[in-house]
C-alpha cells in the first residue's frame, strides 16, 4: 500500500446528491490508481439534520456504485471511530490543546457588536475584526460576569495563504479576507470548520478532493491544519484538488432541488451503476479525446487528478441516458435478465419468488427485448403483455383508438383468420402467413399491416417483435386476443 490517504466524508442530512457521489468516485480512483486507502468518514456533528435514511442512503449508494471504503463505518480501521457523532471528546480535547497553545482563543462578542464595530470603522471586511485576540484577565471577566459565554475563534496568519491545487494551479487567499473564524460554538458544539480538518489531520489525510463550493473554506483549514501540527497533531496540510462544479439546466448549479439530481432517481429508473459511474466520471474527467465509454477499471487504471478540467461540467441527462446504454449493450442476456429481475417483481410481472412457468417464459421472451431496452426500468412495460393474466389484459386507449380504427379491425380480422390455419405455432410460419395475408393479400405496406395487429395482441404500438412475441404468447392466447380486438365494439 502507498501512503496516499483520501477520504469521502458526507453529511447523513438528506438523500445523496450526484454531486456527492462524484467526489466520492474521483476519491475512490485516485485511491486505487495509487494503491492508497479510501476512507468513509460520516459528518454527523449536526445533530438536529442527520437522519438514519441519510446514513442508510450513503451506505446503499456506495455499495451500489461498488466502491468499497477501506476504512470506516461497519469495516473499522485504525483512527476510528469514522462516526464524527462518537468523536465529540476528540474535538473536545483538541479545542481546549488548541487555546492552551494560544492558537485559538474565546470570543464574547455577539454579531451585533461585531457589526455595529465594522460599520462605525468604515471597514469593507466582512467577518469577525480579531477583537477578542488579546482580552486581559479582567476584560474577560467582566463578559464572564455578565453572563456570556464564548466561542471559540483560530487565530489567522497576517500573510496570504496560498497552495497548489491539483486541479487550478495556484490559488492565493489575502489574509484580510479570512478573518479569524469559530471552531465552538458558545455551547461548546464543534463546528465543520473543526471537525473536517482535525479528522483529516487524524486520519491522516495526504489528498482533499472535494467539490469546488468548498474552495472558500480551504484557506481557513490550512491555517487550522499547520495550527494543528504545531500542537502535535497530523502532520500539516494535505494537497487539494476542487473539482468543477456541476451545472444544471440554464447555467445555475445543480441544487438538491433539480430533478435527476439525487442518486435514487437513477438508481429507481433502473440505470446501471456502470452506466452512472462512467457519466459521472465525465464531469471533469475524460479518458481519451475520442471515447467516452469506459469501465470503473479503465478509470482507475488512467486516473490522474491533475487532468481534471477545472471549468464548470454541465449534467446532461440525454449524455447520461445514452452512456447507459452503451453499457446495456454491453451486457449479456443473462446478466440482464437477472439484473431487470427486481424491477419486474417490483412492477408485479412475475412473482418473487418466480414460478417454474415464469422463469422459463422469462428467458424465452428476454433476448427479445434485451437490445431494445436502454434501462432496465423499461423492461416490465415491454414484457407485461405476456405474463399478464388474460383476465386483466387490457389496450393501450391511446394506440387502440389510433390502430384499431376501422381499417384497422379489417386487418386484425385478416390477421386471425390467417393464423388460426397456421399449423405448427413458430415465429417462422406465424411470419409467414402474416405477410401472405396482409401485404400480398390486402396489399398493405409492412407498418400499416402489422400495427394493428401488434396493438391486438400486444397491447401496444410499441413492443418486441411481433412475431416472436405471438409465437412466446402461445396459439391459444394470441388468437384469442385478436379475436377479442376485432369484436370489440
Ligand atoms: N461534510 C462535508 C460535506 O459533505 C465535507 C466537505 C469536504 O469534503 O471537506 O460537504
Ligand atoms: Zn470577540
């Protein structure tokens, strides 16, 4: 193992946002592709936002998107616990190290008082002026006896801070416009501005790669982590890489409010997880020019942080949808059939579990749509017509009323008739007296001949193969059909 240390650390407040899982994939992978260590820290300090369906949701969604953590919550390591909700003595113990050592020091001030003092000096500064840097004993006691209680701020450098990042090159922050900012709350709760840096410095974090909305808090946790080595703890900062941020519709960020923007919706819609992690590695990152399908092993294979590109990449859900079904295609029949199994159980087509009958019409039906279906969450509409019970059997109202016109009924009618002669039941003579009956007898085109029929008998304008899917359908139930459409009233 090299000694190259990420982390995906989440907050368990809602469901996953894409946004997120991409940084935890480009972590993953830079972490594979160095043979380092991918670390799950769970940013629970808020107490009143998490939720266990959070935790759950962050859980679920790695290991659907099969990127295993190393180190973390349910596997352990050895700078545990990885549940920042079991760590409060941890920050605890390093806020009150950090304030003996002068690093950080008690602020009394209520923002009231802060900003009544920037607007009487003029200042342009936003944020806390350093005030409280340097209170003497009976200043101190004086906020004390009035009943404050303070919070806890770091003790900013007075020169810029800059470092490299990975992905812009150089970044400088002045020291004016990072101003000393809370570690504690007054109640003595541990802020983020805490907890991520201290954890990173104990975990010992060699690599930050995280979304570029962050980029204004990186300063303040270079400060804590050089602040923090000088107490003893970690061993300085970590390099940083920020990835692009990721657009949605109209030039504004995704927002947890944009649809397509949670994992689930994907996940629910049935795309493959292969299918996601390949886009999802597009925002940013390319293997090649001229190629943009690839495996989470190609990916780990040409990783390289330094070629993220650092302008903005645009989520694009037709891009998405056809990434997926570039890896639908690549998928066998089997694999399909078992991975849309869930879905169809879901949508109620065949039983969980499957009956003999079921199972076996499945695999005969699956080739059949396998290469039509760009999700699995399309296969149940596709297959419904065959494992339904004739009893609930029904027409699509919109295809029936546009196919099963009168026209249309002349042709189904034809259709039965030359189909009930068909003796052996195979696609090949159900093809064949089909197209005797209808393009050379009634002289129709294939599409005006075959429609109503498929609309008879399947339910639907849009199907698997009509003739296969009358042969899977069986003699009985298949005229039966199509004597009930052209009866129908
Ligand atoms: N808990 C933070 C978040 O989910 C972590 C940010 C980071 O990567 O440092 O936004
Ligand atoms: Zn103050």
């Amino acid at each position: 193992m090299s000694d190259v240390r990420v982390r995906f650390p989440p907050s368990p407040t809602g469901f996953i946002h894409v946004g997120n899982i991409r940084s935890a994939l480009f972590n993953w992978a830079f972490a594979r592709h160095h043979g380092g260590t991918f670390v799950l820290r769970v940013e629970d300090t808020d107490l009143a936002r998490n939720t266990d369906e959070g935790y759950d949701s962050i859980l679920d969604s790695l290991r659907w998107m099969g990127l295993d953590w190393d180190e973390g919550p349910e596997v352990g390591g050895p700078y545990g616990p990885y549940r920042q909700s079991e760590r409060f003595d941890v920050y605890a113990d390093v806020a009150s190290r950090l304030r003996e050592a002068g690093e950080a020091y008690d602020c009394f001030c209520t923002t009231e008082e802060v900003d009544a003092r920037r607007k009487a000096s003029g200042s342009k500064v936003q944020g806390y002026d350093g005030h409280c840097r340097e209170l003497s004993a009976e200043q101190r006691a004086a906020f004390e006896a009035e009943g404050r209680t303070p919070v806890l701020r770091l003790r900013m450098p007075d020169e810029p801070i800059d470092f490299d990042d990975l992905v812009r090159g150089t970044v400088t922050f002045q020291a004016k416009d990072v101003p000393d900012f809370a570690l504690l709350r007054a109640n003595g709760a541990p802020l983020y501005t805490l907890v991520n840096p201290v954890d990173d410095a104990m975990m010992k974090i060699t690599h930050v790669l995280r979304g570029e909305d962050l980029l204004s808090s990186t300063p303040r946790q270079i400060a804590l982590y050089r602040a923090l080595e000088r107490i003893g703890v970690g061993q300085g900062v970590p390099e940083f890489g920020h990835l692009p941020i990721v657009m949605g519709e109209g030039n504004k960020r995704l927002s947890k409010r944009d649809a397509g923007s949670g994992l689930a919706e994907w996940v629910d819609a049935g795309y493959l997880p292969e299918g996601l992690i390949n886009y999802l590695a597009l925002l940013g990152w390319g293997i090649a020019e001229d190629r943009d399908v690839f495996t989470l092993e190609e990916m780990v294979e040409a990783f390289d942080i330094r070629r993220v590109n650092p302008n903005p990449a645009r989520f694009d859900r037709k891009k998405l949808a056809a990434i997926n079904a570039a890896h639908m295609r690549r998928l066998s029949v089997d694999e399909i059939t078992s991975r849309a199994l869930p879905f169809l159980q879901r949508a109620g087509v065949v039983g969980d579990p499957m009956s003999p009958g079921d199972a076996q019409l499945l695999e005969q039906a699956m080739p059949l749509v396998a290469e039509r279906i760009n999700t699995l969450g399309e296969a149940p509409d596709l297959l419904a017509f065959l494992f339904v019970d004739e009893a609930d059997f029904t027409l699509d109202p919109v295809d029936a009323e546009r196919l099963l016109d009168a026209d249309g009924l002349r042709v189904v009618d034809a259709a039965y008739t030359a189909l009930e002669a068909v003796e052996t039941w195979s696609t090949d003579a159900i093809q064949e007296a089909l197209q005797a009956a209808l393009v050379n007898g009634l002289g129709l085109k294939p599409r005006v001949a075959f429609g109503p029929v498929r609309v008879a008998v399947t339910g639907k304008r849009v199907s698997p193969p009509l003739f296969e899917s009358l042969e899977l359908l069986g003699r009985a139930r298949g005229l039966a059909r199509l004597d009930a459409a052209r009866t129908r009233a």
